[in-house]
C-alpha cells in the first residue's frame, strides 16, 4: 500500500505518520517529490487500521499495491534509479557498455581484451572466476587469482569490474576485488544468495532466470533491495523457449515492461541469448533501440579458443565496430554518449 500526502503537507503529518507505522512494525519508504510525497508502506497491513489511517492529517488517500513486488515497484517509487560508481552512471543518461570474455583466462587474455574494451568505449570489465558449468568436468574457473587479473587489467584501462558469483561462500573474496557483482541466471531465484548480496551493500547486476516471468524477476528483486540494497540493476539475458535457433530466446519485450513496472535501471545480454557471434550484433541494436539502460557483452581475443561459450564470443575488432554503432543508436534514442 501507498499513503499519498496532501500537496504540502507539513513534515509533522509525515513524520506521525512514520511513527504509527513503526509502531506496528512496518517499514515506510519514503519519496518526496516536487508536488506530491508518497509513503510506501512494506510489511504486514493487516497490523493498521486503513480507515484510521485515511483520517489522518495531511493523507490525501491510500493506494493498494496489487503486484507482489514493492520496492521495485513504479508506483512505490516514482522516478528512475540511477547511481555513479567512480564516475560511471548507471541507468542515467548514458548508455553503458559492459564487455570482456566469458571465462578469465590468463593475464594476457585480460591485457588485450581490457585495451580493446576501453578504447571501443565500453566503461565496466566482465570475466568469470567462479564458473561452475552444466557439466563439472568442464572448466571450472580461476577463482580468485582469476578476480585478482580482472582488478589488474580493469585499473590499467580504467574501467570498473563485475563478475558473477554463485555462492555465498564466494562474496567475501569477490568483494575485495569487483565493483559488480554478478548473479546469474542460474541463481536469479537462489533467496539467500540474493539476502546476503543485498546485505553486502555492493552494487548488484541480477539477470534474468531461463524459466523466470518478469514478476518473479522483480520478485527476486525484493530480497536485495528489501536489505536496504538499492545498486541494482536487472539483466534480461533470454529465456527457454520451444525455439531452438538460438541458445536462449531474448525476450527484448521485457525492456519496456520491465521500464513500465520498475524504476530500476534494465540491461540487456545479447551474448548469452544468442550463443552464436553472428546474432549478437542485430540483438544489441534492437536491445538499445527498445530503450535499454546498457549491455553486457562478451569478447575474447580468440574466440574459436576460449575456454567457454566459444561460439558467441566477439572479437575485439567486431566489438569495436559494434560498440560504435550502438553509440549512434544510443544517440537517435536521446542517450550519451556522444558518437565518435
Ligand atoms: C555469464 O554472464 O557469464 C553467464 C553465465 O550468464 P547467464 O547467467 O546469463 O547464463
Ligand atoms: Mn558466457
């Protein structure tokens, strides 16, 4: 539920407000505008009496919150999401490009993914160190001398970086080295690993599940921002259809739902969705032409030898005439940055 404020009501009639709901043991979140100062009241309603609460000075009215989601939710918080990480803003006015190989793989990997990267435009650099796959005899990862060249290689480019974990066990090391982290599809729905990123306080990309509705999606969602945990961001990265042309059908409609229901900011993984190199291209045009907030996109200086995901990786030279168009897109869609 919502409990709209009078246009100018006193700090008083909101601060009683606050207090009553505290006193009930329910939380309010609090959004001023320029006109109108919305409460957004989380936990348990049946603890308040809504016909006293209509009664009070300064309310206007109360609003019911249908969906199951609150914090992420639009209507609780009007307005869009956007925080700067050293200087990168998220879900603001530029488009941000995130890019680097699927797997770390070794230092001189990084260096020339890292170079290319950074000079194509791209602001964050990804890699994998925790991989657990589909099979465990595939490669499983470097683990944290795998974060550890991820740091190196991101500081020398000056770019940020962000990778996945899929444990709880792994977010104390990971935390000493990223300004991401990752949670991936296969964890979209794993609860306590979202609670104890949300309690870690560190800035969170959460994709999408392979079988996840869009309201679960932001289901999911609650868990880290219930934790106080606002640097959030939402990935779709494709979902499992009956298609089996693609490894995964990019469900790009979920860019302007997800823009109708959430102020969070929406990213879109072409990569994954595509599994194939040639699709990834056409799928990033349309994710920025659909009104995403940034991509994340994988590249390897020698994609036929990666490790993982062989098959869709870019290499530098084709990410850097991707991420140049992207950039005119960006532009015709009123977004930074400005074009070379
Ligand atoms: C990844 O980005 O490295 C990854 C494993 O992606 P997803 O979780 O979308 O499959
Ligand atoms: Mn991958």
């Amino acid at each position: 539920m919502i409990i709209v404020m009078r246009p100018g009501a006193p700090e008083a009639d909101i601060a009683r407000i606050q207090k009553l709901l505290a006193a009930r043991g329910l939380g309010a979140h609090i959004s001023i505008g320029e006109s109108l100062t919305i409460i957004g009241v989380v936990g348990d309603k049946s603890r308040l009496d809504t016909e006293q609460l209509g009664l009070l000075p300064g309310v206007e009215k109360l609003v019911p919150i249908m969906e199951p989601y609150k914090l992420a939710s639009l209507t609780f918080h009007p307005g869009r999401t956007s925080f700067t990480i050293r200087g990168v803003e998220f879900g603001g006015h530029e488009l941000v490009q995130i890019a680097g190989p699927c797997a770390v793989e070794s230092e001189e990997q990084l260096e020339i993914t890292a170079a290319a990267v950074a000079r194509a435009g791209a602001r964050v650099l990804r890699g994998g160190a925790y991989k657990p796959r589909t099979s465990p005899y595939s490669f499983q990862g470097l683990e944290r001398e795998g974060l550890r060249l991820l740091r190196e290689a991101a500081d020398r480019h000056g770019l940020l970086v962000i990778s996945e974990i899929t444990s709880e066990v792994d977010l104390e090391e990971a935390a000493e080295y990223v300004d991401i982290v990752q949670i991936g599809a296969r964890n979209s729905q794993n609860f306590r690993l979202l609670s104890a990123v949300g309690r870690s306080g560190l800035p969170v990309l959460l994709k999408r599940g392979f079988a996840e509705s869009i309201d679960e999606l932001l289901s999911s969602t609650e868990y880290i921002l219930s934790e106080g945990n606002y640097r959030l961001i939402l990935c779709e990265r494709g979902i499992r259809t009956f298609e089996t042309a693609t490894r995964s059908t990019l469900d790009l409609s979920a860019v302007p739902v997800l823009r109708e229901k959430t102020h969070l900011p929406v990213f879109v993984d072409p990569s994954h969705a595509a599994g194939k190199a040639s699709l990834v291209a056409p799928l990033a045009r349309a994710a920025v032409a659909a009104g995403a907030d940034g991509l994340i996109i994988e590249v390897h200086p020698n994609p036929p030898q990666a490790r993982s995901d062989a098959a869709q990786q870019l290499t530098p030279a084709q990410y850097a005439d991707l991420a140049a168009e992207l950039a005119r897109i960006a532009a015709v869609m009123g977004r930074g940055p400005e074009p070379a």
